[in-house]
C-alpha cells in the first residue's frame, strides 16, 4: 500500500512548477494531489528532488495556488493508466481522460506508463513486411513489424494526413492477426484534433483505434505524458492482448519544446539550442519501446513524425532521433510545391530494416532489385535536371533525355497517389515495371535478367 504525506509547505511557485520545502521520503516521478484553499483539486509529478525540496510540474494552471493554504499530498505511486481492451473505438486527453463523451473506462489493468526497459537478449529482430497502401513508403522505405520509423516533415506539409492515411490502410498481409492502432497527437490545434476524430470515424478506422489528443492550449508539461499513455496502451494491447499495434506520435517536436520549456523552468544548464544535455536520453525512452519480443505474439511498431524547425535536418531533434531510430521518411517541400501528395522525398529517405522485411513470400522476388533500379534511374534524372537548366536540353543525348522524363514521370505516377488511394504492393511493382519500359534495357542494371522477362511489358 502506498504512504501518502500531506504538506502545507510551498514556498515557490514558477510557472507551471511549485517547489514544496521540508519533504522527506518522496521519489522521482511519483504523482502529487494539490488542494487548492477552495477545495479545487489537481494533479501534479515530481520532477527533480534536492536535499529537502521537491519540485512539482502541475499538470494544468498553477493559477490559486498559494504558498500559505495549498496542501500538497504525494501519493507514494508513479502515474499508472488504467488499462482495457473498451479503449478501442475511443477517444483520449492528453492525461487519460476521455474526451469523446463516453463513460470512464472500468481498467483491467493498471500500468506505470513510463513503461519497463525490454531486455535486448529478449527482443526478436523486426522482419515482417507492413503494407501501408502508399508505394514510396512500400517499395523503397519498407516498414517492418515492430521497426521505429520516423517521418522527417516541415511546416506546412501534410504529415498530419499521412498519418491518418497510413493508420487507415496499414496491415500485414495474408493474415488475419488483431491489428490496432494508437494514435497520439501532441500539441495539435483544435482544427487538427476535430479532422484526426472526423476522419478516424467516417473511414471506420477508429474502431481499431485509441486516440489520445493533447491540444495546444493544454499545459504544455502534458506533453511530456501523452506519449507514455500512448505507449504504455500499445504494450498492454500487444503484449497482453496478442495485438499487433502501429503508434503513430505527431508532433515529437511539441514535446521536445514542452522538454525544453520544463527545463527552463527548473533553471538546468542548456545544451544545443537551449534543449536539455539528457534530450537524446529521454527520446530513447519513447523510441525503445517499439519492437517484438521473444515469446509475445503482439508487437509495436512505431511512426512518430516531426517538423523539422526551418526544415533543418541538423537541428538537434531530427539529428538525435535520426541516432535511435531505423531510418526515417522525409516529406519534400519541392514536391509539395508541385501539388504532388504524398511529398515523399525518397532519395534522401531510408528505411534500414527494410531488406529484412521484402522479398520471397514476403513481397515479391523482384522487389529488391526494382528499388534499387527505381532509386538509381530518379537519381540520374534529378541530376539531369539541374544540368539541362544550365546546358539545355538540346545539348543531351538521347538516353539523358530518356532519364530526365522518368524523373517526371516517377514523380507523377508513382510518387502521387490520392490520399484514400491504398495501392498493394503488387500494384506499385506494376507501376515500376511499367516506367522501366521506357529506358532502354541496357540500362536496368539492377534488376535481374528473368525478372525483366517475367515482369515487363513490351511496348
């Protein structure tokens, strides 16, 4: 039984941090009740613990609290969810509340969300191919069950409708298996959270679904939470419920600027750009847990998606979630400015648990071979680009000429796909092998000879 300990002892309020004097046996990260003189009551976490002051993040306004009449009462427990299958079909706050007028979920299970560590001698490598429906992702960046995938976006670009499009139509194929998907949106505007819950149910997708919607105008040390429910939903749900569950996180950079916002207020030393030295630290503690582990039929793959701040891949929460995560998908704005959707730049792209995942039974025998073919025929049209721009078209061979219309033609038929278009796989290899027919043969350098006799149409 936990032992609760009642204080009347605040003698510092900043911001959304209240600094309680005189505490003795309080841990790190353990829940906090704040009575307000009114009666009001709040909740709150320990965030930093010294000699005989605890530091309290509010979870909400700190707005009546006083140093003199507020009672402050720790709780003697971590923050737990409480957890059941009646989840799915709902809708969260950023705190485990329901939002969507529904009753109160009666828990099976409580868990603490910060999660337990999986011992790596336990995880099983990620090797089953998930089809989301969209082909860049599908043929050149594949998304394996139980991989951390993130998309790399900018302001402006539609990863907020990606998202949604890939939590609607991704499945693994040829299987029956209970497939959900958590969603977490973090930091979101009201029009946002309104066209995730609108599209979630007009599709049909939110019965497989949990949303958990922290907006804007929320406390922003909310942030900091969301995600854990999210996660802590998806364990329980794969590992307990034998679900395979994909968690989609948008935006990781509102709770890197909720990270950094918290720091500044408990006065900690900055690292790059003011965010906190432990910034890489406390990402793996959200990334790490995706993954399949030995002997559990469920897994969690996980898709967070940031912006990127003035589209900077060398900003400092790209640059370290690039470190932890396998691979990462980037939205051009190039090709958004062109009106294609999706804005998948797969040049610089990559997905590095991709080749564990294709091929054979998988996908098909040929896929290797046409991503790499695919790559390198956009890549040399790219270039072509930029050289006819200064040398003129006029001035290529015929060959380059072949090159630089199959740049255009793999932005335009590949590439653009409607946002309820779910193309299966065997639809985007079709596609590919139907561009390779306008270059010359010679130059499909990286698909074998019996697959271009296989799959080809002569023109």
């Amino acid at each position: 039984m936990a032992i609760m300990k009642e204080y009347k002892t605040i003698n510092q309020i900043a911001g959304p941090l209240v600094f309680v004097d005189n505490v003795s046996g309080v841990s790190y990260n353990e829940i906090v009740e704040v009575t307000l003189d009114n009666g009001d009551k709040r909740k709150g976490q320990v965030l930093d613990i010294s000699e005989r002051i605890a530091v309290v993040q509010i979870f909400g306004p700190t707005a009546g609290i006083s140093t003199d009449q507020t009672t402050v009462k720790f709780l003697g427990e971590t923050m737990h969810l409480g957890l059941s299958t009646e989840m799915l079909g709902r809708a969260f706050n950023g705190l485990g509340e329901p939002r969507d007028k529904g009753p109160k979920v009666i828990p099976k299970e409580r868990l603490d969300i910060n999660g337990l560590p999986i011992n790596p001698y336990s995880r099983e490598s990620p090797n089953e191919f998930i089809q989301t429906g969209i082909s860049t992702i599908d043929a050149m960046n594949t998304l394996v069950r139980g991989q951390k995938l993130p998309i790399f976006s900018g302001a402006g670009l539609p990863h907020n409708q990606l998202a949604v499009q890939i939590a609607r139509q991704a499945k693994v194929r040829g299987t029956d298996e209970k497939f959900a998907v958590v969603f977490a949106a973090v930091g979101i505007t009201h029009e946002e959270a309104s066209f995730f819950i609108r599209d979630f149910e007009k599709t049909g997708a939110l019965e497989n679904a949990v949303l958990f919607l922290n907006l804007a105008d929320d406390p922003s040390v909310e942030r900091l939470i969301t995600p854990r429910l999210a996660l802590t939903t998806a364990e329980y749900l794969a590992y307990e419920q034998d679900m395979h569950v994909l968690v989609l996180i948008t935006d990781m950079t509102n709770y890197c600027e909720a990270l950094r916002e918290v720091s500044s207020a408990r006065q900690e030393v900055p690292g790059r750009r003011g965010y906190p030295g432990y910034t890489y630290t406390d990402l793996s503690t959200i990334y790490e847990r995706a993954g399949r582990v030995k002997g559990s039929k469920g897994t969690v793959t996980q898709l967070p998606i940031l912006t990127m701040p003035g589209d900077d891949k060398t900003h400092p929460i790209p640059d370290l979630t690039g470190y932890i995560t396998e691979g990462q998908i980037i939205l051009g704005r190039d090709l958004h400015r062109k009106g294609i959707y999706p804005p998948v730049d797969v040049l610089p792209s990559l997905s590095r648990l991709m080749n564990s995942g294709i091929g054979g039974t998988k996908t098909r025998d040929d896929h290797k071979g046409v991503a790499d073919q695919l790559y390198a025929a956009y890549a040399n049209g790219r270039d072509l680009r930029s050289l006819s721009a200064v040398v003129g078209e006029e001035a290529l061979t015929d060959v380059d000429r072949r090159y630089l219309k199959f740049a255009d033609e793999f932005e335009n038929k590949f590439v653009r796909q409607g946002p309820y278009e779910n193309r299966a796989i065997e639809k985007t290899l079709e596609i590919s092998w139907d561009m390779f027919s306008a270059l010359p043969e010679t130059e499909l350098k990286r698909v074998k000879k019996e697959h271009i006799e296989k799959y080809m149409k002569k023109k």
